[in-house]
C-alpha cells in the first residue's frame, strides 16, 4: 500500500494505484490526493453532473468539471454546491 499525505483530508492515507486524471494534474493528483478524498470528489463531481444536467461529451462540461477538481482539490476558491442537495 502507498500511503500519501493527503491535501484535502491534511493527514497520511492511502494513495491512489495511479494517475485518475492525464498529465500534470494527473500527477499532481496521484502524489497528493489520497483514495478516500478522490472518492468524495467522484461523489461531488456526480452531483455536479447530475444537478447541472452536464453532457460529458461537451468541451464547456469537460473544462468546468476540470476546474470544479482543481478547486476541490488545490484552491482556495470554493467549489460549486448544489442549493438545496441532499446527499444519500
């Protein structure tokens, strides 16, 4: 197991197999980013798409999910909620 401190939970955890995402910020992701924090993304990012009706074959969809990752991941700048959303 490959442990990574972990940016978005602040401790040691265990890290992802590999990079979940191409180049630079794929990397950036699999050094950086443990597995139970991509996996909270990956439910935030199926609210975003499921409460945003995003087509994922849509460059605009494509480059807003991006961004929403890199917020929730490396910024300051607060992601996008969903008004009102309810998680199961």
């Amino acid at each position: 197991m490959n442990e990574v401190y972990c940016i978005k939970l602040n401790k040691k955890l265990e890290g992802l197999q590999r990079a979940p995402y191409p180049g630079n910020l794929g990397k950036k992701i699999l050094d950086s980013v443990s597995k139970k924090a991509w996996q909270m993304w990956l439910d935030h990012q199926t609210m975003l798409i499921n409460e945003n009706n995003l087509n994922l074959f849509d460059e605009s969809s494509q480059s807003y999910l991006k961004e929403q990752m890199e917020n929730y991941f490396f910024s300051e700048n607060d992601i996008d909620q969903i008004e009102g959303y309810i998680p199961k």
